[in-house]
C-alpha cells in the first residue's frame, strides 16, 4: 500500500492519527502566518522554534503509526 492510501485509511480508522494530522495542519497554518509576517518578536521567532519542533514530533508519531498498520496488513 502506498503512502497516500496508508495516511487515507488511518485518516478514516484512527481517532487518534486524526487528532495528530490536525495538530500538524493547525502547526503548519501557524507557521505560514509567521514566516509570511516578515520581522517576528522575541516571542515569536521563540514560537516558531517550538512549533517547528512540535511539527516535526507530530510527523515522527505519525509516520511511526503508518509503520505498523503497514506491518499489520
């Protein structure tokens, strides 16, 4: 099975890969919002330090739940 179909399916099956694909999209919407604001504030340039990081977690444990539904098919 494919990436994209992989990622659908867990999108339909899994409560908690939805609430992580969720996550992800409102980190990545507010990541948008700073990179196009231009010169960021102390505080945010530290917002988008940690919301890149959160992001990225939030990746890992998705991508680390596509490998074992991959296993399990």
């Amino acid at each position: 099975m494919d990436e994209k179909t992989l990622k659908e399916r867990l999108l339909e099956e899994s409560e908690e890969f939805r609430k992580l694909a969720e996550e992800h999209r409102l980190c990545e919407e507010r990541l948008d919002f700073l990179r196009h604001k231009g010169a960021l504030t102390e505080e945010e340039a530290m917002e988008e330090r940690v919301l890149k990081k959160k992001k990225l977690a939030l990746k890992d444990k998705m991508y680390l739940m596509m490998q074992a539904k991959q296993k399990s098919l």
